[in-house]
C-alpha cells in the first residue's frame, strides 16, 4: 500500500507472550528513531495506566486492533485500543462482502474505521506465505493507509492524518451502531482529499454467504499480552521442536524427537532444569511414545520410520530396536493398558506386548482421522479432534474404544475443533491444550493457532473450559510430573518453539482466577457455576456494568462462600457473608462501562464446595400491564432492559388532548409499544430515530395509556430514556401564535425546558382584561402590543401561575407570551383572557340602558348573568332585543322582580328579541345570560319603541269592505286603530259594516265594543271598549269598514294600530 514507507521491526514478544516494559521501551525508541506510525496488532484486557501515558506523551500515531473476541469493546474494553486518546485509531475487521467479520470486536463509540481483515495473505517465517484473518491483519491495511498519505502530505501533522483517514472513509449500512459513522477505509478517497462528512450511507446487505471464522481467541488475537496468565514459563527447552514426544519416568520429563529431531532432553520439574541425553537413532517426529516398566518405546512416525520400533532405557541411556509395527504409522499415539501398548495410527488400533515383543491388530477406525490426540484411563482409549482423512476442516469429535469389549462410543465433543493438540489424562479427567483450527472452502484456507485449555470428566460426559496457556501452539508434548501439568514445545506462527509452562493440578482444576489480574469476566444475569476447589482457594471475577443502576451480585449452593466486591483500582467497597442462608447477597450500584471485581471464597479457610455465582440487574421497571411504572409527560425516566426478553411498562393519563410523542434516546435498540387502558395496541414502532423509537399518536386527556418498551433484540440488554411529550401545538414566536378566545379556557403546556408558548388575541370590546393561568406549573407571563413593544408581565400572582390585568382596546391585537419560571422545567397549565365584568350582576347592581342606544357587553365568565334597568318615559311598546354571534337569552322584570316575558331565539340568529308595553316611570330589569350554561362571549343589547307597521289593502272593486283584525294585541283596550284612504278615490258608505245599520257619525256604535274617535276626510279612528287586564293579548276583528270606488283604477287603504 505504501511502498515507500521504511519499517522498522521492534520484537517485544517471546514466544507469544511481551510485557508492558517492553512495550513501553519499544514506543520511546521507535520515537527516537523518527517513526511516525505504530502499527499495534496485539492487545490485552486488563488496562495499564503506564501503556497509556507512554502513548499519550508520544507523537506518533497508533494503528490498533480491536480484538477477536465478538464483543463490543464499548462495555469489554480492549487496551490500546480502547485507550480514549487522540492519536490511536481503532480497526474492526469486515470481510469481502463488507460485513462485519464473525470475528471481530465492534464498539460504536470505541472502534473508529473498519478494514478487510479475512483471508489476507501476509508473510510467514522461512521466506513464506499463507493467508490469515483477523483485526491484525485489518490494522496493517489502516497502517499502510497512514504511511501513504504521510508521504502524500508531508507537512500534515499526526491528527490531520488520523481525520484525513476518518473523514475520507466510506460509510456502510452494515457497520452502523457497531463502527464510529460506520467508517471503512477509502485510500483513495484519503489521497485525493475527498470528504464523505455529507452522511450519505452506503447499503450493503448482511451477506449470508460469509463464513463464519472459528478464531477461538480469548480477548484478543494470537499477539497478546498476557503475563497474567496462572501458568507459569519455566526453562525452555534446550532445542525448538514440534511433533515431539514427552512422557514422565521417575519424575522426570523426557523429551524426545520432534520435526526430524533425534535429540533426548529431560527435564526435571524440582529443579527447573534440561539435561541432554543419547540421540534417539532415527530422527522423526509424530510417533507414538509409551512407557512400560520404565522403559520408553517409540514407534513409526515419519516417511523413513513408519513401522520401525525402538527402545530406551532411561537408566543406561541405551536404545534398542524392536518388532517392527505391523502396518505403516506415520502419524501415530500411544497409550498404556495393564503393561501392553496400544497404537492408534488413524486406521488402525494395535497392541505391541513388549514382554514377549509381539504385535496383534485389534480394530479398524471407525473413521480414518490423522493429527488426532490420544488419551487412556487405563480401561478405554480416548481419541480427540483431528481431522478426517482426506479433508482440511479440523474436528472436534471425541470418541472412546474400549479395550475389553472391541467397541467405539461417541462421546461429548470438544469445546472447539483443534487438530495436533496434546492431551493426557489424571483422576478422572482428560485435559485437551492448544492445537490449532484449519478449514479450506476448495478456495480459502482458515488457519488458527489455539491456547485452549479444556477438561473432560469421563463420569459426567462433560467439557469445561480452563486457564488458557500463554503461548497458542500444536504438535506440543504435554505431560504431569510433581503434581503439575506441562505444556513443552510445540509450533505457531513463529515455527518450532522452546517454550515450557506448567500449572499446579490443583489450581488448573480451579475453575476461575485467584487474583485480580486473572479474574474470570462474567455476563450480565447468566448464572457461573464455580467451585471452591481446595482449602484456601479464592475465586476472582470481572463484572463490567453495562448500564447505570443497581445490581443485585449474589452466590447460590449449598456453599458457606463469603463475597466481596472490589472496584477497578482493587478498593474494597463492600462485602457480604450470610444474606440469610449460607450464600451471599450484596445489592450495589454501578455505573456503567466500569470493571468490576467479585472475590468469593469458603467463609471456612479449611473449606471446599460448588456454587454459582450471578450478577442481575434490579429491574425497577414494571414488567406487565398490572405493575407500570408512572411517566409524566415532559420528564426524561432513565431505564434499562436488565435482562434479555425484559419488558418494561409504563402508565400515562394526559391532562391535555393532543398528539404526543412517545420515544427513547440512547444507544440502546429499542422496540416500543403503545396501548389504550383495554391493553389494545394502537401504534408500535422499531428504529424511527437511529437505534431508538419514536410512537406520534393523539390522546385524550384523563384517559389511561400503556407504554410497553423491549430491546429490539431477545438477548439485547442496555439502558434507555423514555420520555413523552405533548406535540408543541402552542406557537414558539410571535409569527406562530395561537389566538385565544377571551373568557375560554385553553389547555397548555411547557413541553420541554425552555418552550415558549405565544398566543394572539384581539379583543371586541374596549375593557380592563385579566390574563391569567392555572394549574400546579410555575409560570411566567408576559404581555405585548402588536408592535411588540411588553406592556406587562407577571410571575407568581396566585401561588405559581402569574396574573396580568391591563385595559386592552377593542379590535387591535395583543400578544401573550408563557413561559417556566425555571428554564430547565416543564409542566401543563391553562390561560385564560376574561374581561373585568362590568356589567351588573343581579337586581341591585343592573346597569342603566337608554332608549334607542347600543350597550357593548359580554358573558364574561360560565355563568355570568348580565343585568340592565331600563325606565321608559311614556306609556308605549318597547322592544328588547340582542345582536352578536353569542347565543344570549333575555328575561323581561317589573320593579317587583316579577318575569313579564322572555326570549330564547326569536330575534336573528341566536339573539333574543321580545317586545312588552311598558308604563311610564316605572323601572323594569332585562336579565341576559348564555343559553348554554358554560358559553360566554361578547353580545350587544338595545331597547326601541316597538315601530307597528301599517296594513295596506290594495283593491279594484267598485264596493268592498275592510275587515280589521288583529293578533297578540297588547293592552288592546288602550289602542286606537287608524285607517286611511284617499278620499278623492273612494268614499266611506259605512263605519261599522258589522250592524245592519249605516253608521257614519262618530260615537259608540250600538250593538258593539266599538268607539268611533273620529271621523274626518282620508281618516277614521277608532278603539275597542273591551276590559282586558293591563299586559294581556288579543287577538280577532276589530272592525269592518265598507267603502265605495270613485274611480276604475286600483286603489289604496291602510291601517296601524297605535
């Protein structure tokens, strides 16, 4: 990628295995000698303040890898990597597809770019080539993109580096939420300067074709630090080997052959040291190797050496040559059963008899396998991993043959497939350690080197992983001597190797570390089966909180365990014996991202037993309907997802109708749900909002509403913020006002610290106006012009809601404005605008109305009653009546506060109109009020002499008569009825046409109620003699008047009542 770029190797691993010393004094040379780019292919789990502040105070740009292990380092830091430091980048790995590989660690925040990091070719010792994955190998992409753009841009400096990198990357669909932007490298982009900060997101589906890569790492890949291993490097071996042969006589470890060795080396445990012995006469490696009655037997192995046989004996230091092997073994294992030798060879198990120096076939493999390991219990042999004749994928079958009966059983398998892996077997139990992992698609060839430590437990059937060796290898030799087991020799990437290490028995049978540094990391609510192995044995374990909150960490068994729990720096926080039975229970909080440590031991020093060990999350969430917790609208809840399938519930009762919006924030995915109080799902919604949801849907106010919120995955774990609010329908400025109505009370609310709400009203009546709010928000008021120029505002008038009165005039437009009291609250309120009522309110306090002149007024309140007085100054019908778009009702009083009549909608629209004789200098009272009992609004009344239109008969008759009538007279005994005619067109031949009689003089009219007023030329005025009661109707025929036409022509006769 950068061919230009000049390396500079600095070694600080041995054997797989470096130190922070060596680390460090690796970094200040590298610096001293000008380099400008570290590349870091390696890492630990355990953080290291000093490797921090080496490469802080450095210059120079570190390239790291994130790890092999599929976790997010986010919550299970990897160190460089994770170190949160300006000039480190962070590297994933993807496969060709451009998914995230099945391998690599991923961290959002943590992991900065991503590149190819599967089946690259990369160089291999003895001037070779193979293919391997990993984030090494995706790191040395990032490494070689640095050094280009270094010689590219000279004069940048390190960081403009670092960002060119980041910000020219590519960002695909498939690394979002596990890469910082979902960044791959684009070297090409980086050269010529192109920026991808535009957001656009390249989608790229989940390939299902990927192969999943088996690593089987621990936390990082085959470059790591791990000194904190439990087991212990001893003296190495005198000559580098793989293939060899081990076994242990009289205490003491020989070393035999390997690669096409013929060396003897022999180790003594006591004294950690190799002494050399005679030369085994045929070099080779991979035979089988046994002991009987101290004497040692090698047999095939090899292309040369297939059957032959040879003998040592440890005392002499003599070899022999024996009865060749019966058929070709050059791969083979060996085994010891009541003094006889069995040899498996991949297709055939023999038994040699080294008393009689016979051979005799036994049985066929089932299957034909190679690079298998071989194991016995003295009664049946076990046979381990391998690969099948043939193919290049590794197995991790187990199968056992028993000696007595000829037959195979299949048995558990291994934890991992491995091929050339050493096993041996004591008390019970088989241990399998390292091998390595191969397969081949006919195109690809994975290769992995493996540190694995497994036991068998032949009576349960079942696997248990241990403490992993330091150094990752196969074809070693592992063997037991003074109580410990050892692991020797062996080959990797770095070939034959040298390196010895050993552990006691009794601390590799104990499941988990006895200290700090090697403290076994435990998941979130996943129960650990452990044992308190021997007296005096401590059990360490790493918890890292992947949300803030309490935690409840807590042993179960029948083990008195006594339990402590340390923070990272190792402080003791706090400790627990007997939580009411023999376990402990210690209930913390946590704060995310941090590590943890949980130390547990026997309370007795003496004692031994099996327990469990689980760290839950207080759930402080409902989980169903019947146990919600209550949300408030406007306040962010903090939550988790504590376990996975956790389901939280929460209870909400609006207090205002209106669309709200439900959602999370966070980096956990969220799945959420809302319901209706019959539990009916009205709306769910997934990813609205990156990795969190967001549900709009309108709700009621006092109605009750469910919110059901999950991890949109089943095993998905992570705290959350839930938070609802109200959509902010209420305008934020002076341009987005709402209007309000004066007298109308309006629901509102600060929806979110620092909302304004603005609101408009204009009002239709000059009047002092009170502006004013309600409720338990603490309020803030204000009150503008339409210029805006403030006019008032107000804070706490009335407990927490503020009060503005102001005279407000009729159709210019006011603003107000409603704020929180504190800028970082919410809450609901309601406004209201109502005009001071100074209209009175009952008899005593009626204001005074005037014939013919409109009053403006207003129902003010629900339940305001408006009341007026009104004298008139002559005997007459008056009318009273309303105008305005209120719906008012009026009632008509004497002075006695007796109701004369009344009015709904008689008048236009919804306005009141009734009209009643009236006497003179009396006082009567109009009462006004809304016809609905909470309506209110402005309206206009006015009283007028009620106008009687005059009746107009048109006629071309020669002689006609007139009749007279009339309907809902009032006082109709104190009216006169005036007709008119033109006296040039007709003439009057009879004033009452009712009597058979002609009457045409003035006077009461015989036979009848009639009184003739006056009779004069064009006019005839007459009243009703009837004793009808002050203030009743009538109605039917006054009169009948005839009349004779002079003319041809229509003519014309009216009449009023007066």
């Amino acid at each position: 990628m950068a061919p230009k770029a000049k390396i500079l190797p600095l070694k600080v691993f041995n054997n797989g295995v470096a130190y922070t010393s060596d680390i460090i004094n690796a970094i200040e040379y590298a610096e001293k000698m000008g380099v400008k780019i570290v590349n870091c292919s390696w890492g630990n789990i355990e953080y290291n303040n000093s490797l921090k502040e080496a490469i802080e105070d450095s210059e120079m740009l570190f390239i790291c890898a994130a790890g092999n292990s599929f976790e997010d380092i986010d919550f299970n830091p990897i160190y460089p990597a994770s170190f949160e430091l300006d000039n480190i980048i962070s590297v994933a790995s993807i496969s060709q597809n451009g998914n995230l590989s099945s391998f690599s660690n991923f961290g959002e925040v943590s992991v900065d770019i991503a590149a190819p990091g599967e089946d690259i070719l990369s160089t291999l010792p003895n001037n070779t080539y193979g293919k391997f994955s990993g984030t090494s190998m995706a790191t040395a992409f990032v490494s070689g993109e640095a050094a280009l753009l270094l010689n590219e841009f000279k004069e940048k400096s390190i960081n403009e580096i670092k960002n060119n990198i980041l910000e020219s990357s590519d960002r695909i669909s498939t690394l979002k939420g596990k890469v910082y932007r979902g960044n791959k490298i684009n070297c090409s982009n980086a050269v010529n300067s192109i920026n991808t900060e535009d957001g656009k997101i390249n989608n790229i589906e989940k390939n299902i074709e990927d192969k999943l890569i088996e690593t089987n790492f621990t936390k990082s890949n085959g470059y790591q630090l791990l000194s904190s291993s439990p087991w212990e490097l001893k003296t190495n071996m005198p000559t580098p080997r793989s293939s060899l042969g081990v076994l242990t006589v009289n205490n003491k470890i020989y070393a035999i052959g390997g690669d096409n060795s013929n060396k003897v080396e022999v180790f003594d445990p006591i004294n950690n040291s190799w002494t050399t012995k005679g030369n085994m006469p045929a070099p080779r490696g991979s035979f089988g190797i046994a002991t009987v009655n101290g004497k040692i037997y090698i047999i095939g192995g090899g292309y040369s050496y297939s059957k032959r046989v040879d003998e040592y004996d440890p005392i002499t230091d003599t070899w022999s040559i024996k009865a060749e092997k019966p058929t070709l073994g050059r791969y083979v294992k060996a085994v010891t059963i009541n003094e006889k030798i069995y040899t498996i060879d991949g297709e055939n198990i023999e038994e040699y008899d080294p008393a009689i120096n016979k051979w005799t076939f036994k049985s066929s493999l089932p299957t034909h396998k190679t690079v298998f390991s071989v194991s016995t219990d003295g009664k049946a042999i076990f046979m381990l991993g391998g690969l099948v004749s043939g193919t290049y994928d590794t197995i991790n079958t187990v199968e056992s043959y028993d000696i007595s009966s000829n037959t195979w059983t299949t048995l558990s398998s291994l934890p991992n497939s491995s091929e050339l892996l050493g096993s041996i077997f004591n008390d019970g139990q088989i241990y399998a350690i390292g091998g390595k992992y191969e397969a081949f698609d006919g195109n690809h060839e994975y290769l992995e080197y493996l540190n694995n430590v497994s036991v068998y437990d032949i009576k349960s059937n079942i696997w248990t992983r241990l403490s992993s060796i330091n150094v990752p290898r196969y074809g070693l030799g592992v063997e037991i001597a003074n109580g410990s087991i050892y692991a020797i020799g062996g080959s990797n990437v770095n070939g034959s190797l040298s390196t010895v290490e050993s552990i006691n028995l009794l601390k590799l049978r104990d499941d988990f570390g006895n200290d700090f540094i090697d403290a076994e990391t435990i998941k979130l609510n996943t129960m650990t089966n452990a044992s308190i192995n021997y007296p005096g044995d401590i059990d360490f374990f790493k918890f890292t909180a992947p949300m803030n909150g309490m935690y409840t960490i807590q042993s179960t068994g029948s083990t008195d365990t006594f339990g402590s729990i340390y923070d990272n720096n190792k402080n003791l926080i706090v400790e627990n014996d007997d939580s009411g039975d023999r376990n402990f229970s210690i209930s913390i909080n946590l704060i995310e991202g941090q590590n943890y440590y949980i130390k547990a031991k026997h309370y007795s020093n003496q004692g031994i037993g099996a327990y469990g060990i689980k760290v839950v999350k207080v759930d402080n969430e409902g989980n169903d309907f019947n146990t919600p917790n209550i949300i408030i609208p406007g306040v962010d809840l903090s939550a988790a997802i504590d376990y996975p399938e956790d389901y939280d519930f929460y209870k909400i009762t609006p207090k205002i109708d209106g669309e709200y919006v439900v959602k999370t924030t966070g980096t956990t995915d969220t799945y959420g749900y809302l319901y209706d109080s019959n539990q009916i799902l009205l709306s769910s919604n997934n990813d609205s909002e990156g990795r969190n949801f967001k549900i709009t849907y309108k709700l009621f106010a006092n109605k009750t509403y469910y919110i059901k919120v999950r991890h949109y995955s089943s095993t998905g774990i992570g705290s959350y913020n839930v938070n609802i609010t109200r959509a902010d329908t209420e305008g934020n400025d002076f341009s987005t006002e709402n209007i309000i109505t004066p007298g109308v009370d309006l629901s509102a609310a600060i929806d979110y610290p620092g909302d304004f709400d603005f609101f408009k009203i204009t009002p239709k009546i000059d009047g002092e106006y009170i502006i004013q709010t309600k409720g338990d928000t603490d309020t803030y008021g204000y009150l503008y012009d339409n210029i805006p120029t403030l006019l008032a505002s107000n804070d706490d008038y009335e407990g927490r809601n503020f009060k503005i009165t102001y005279k407000l005039i009729a159709n210019k437009t006011y603003y107000i404005k409603v704020k929180h009291y504190s800028s970082s609250n919410t809450g609901i309120y309601s406004l209201n605008v109502i005009r001071n009522d100074n209209e009175g309110n009952d008899f005593s306090t009626a204001n005074i109305i005037e014939l013919g002149r409109i009053t403006g007024a207003a129902i003010d309140f629900e339940g305001d009653i408006d009341f007026y007085k009104f004298t008139p100054s002559k005997t007459d019908s008056y009318m009273f009546f309303s105008s305005g778009e209120t719906d008012t009702q009026g009632d008509l009083y004497d002075d006695n506060e007796v109701l004369l009549t009344q009015s709904d909608n008689e008048g236009s629209g919804d306005n009141f109109k009734m009209s009643y004789r009236l006497d003179e200098n009396k006082t009567y009272y109009l009462r006004v009020s809304n016809a609905s009992a909470n309506g209110l609004g402005i309206y206009n009344v006015e009283v007028k002499l009620k106008t009687i239109v005059p009746t107009i008969i048109k006629t071309e008759k020669s002689e006609f008569t007139l009749v007279i009538s009339a309907k809902d007279i009032e006082n109709v005994n104190n009216r006169k009825i005036k007709v008119t005619y033109d006296p040039n067109e007709v003439d009057v031949i009879d004033l009452c046409a009712i009597t058979q009689e002609k009457d045409l003089n003035s006077g009461e009219i015989d036979g009848t109620n009639l009184s003739i007023k006056s009779f004069n030329q064009g006019e005839i005025v007459f009243s009703i003699n009837n004793e009808i009661s002050s203030g009743k109707i009538w109605s039917g025929t006054l009169n009948s008047i005839k009349f004779k036409s002079k003319v041809s022509n229509e003519i014309e006769v009216s009449y009023i009542v007066e």
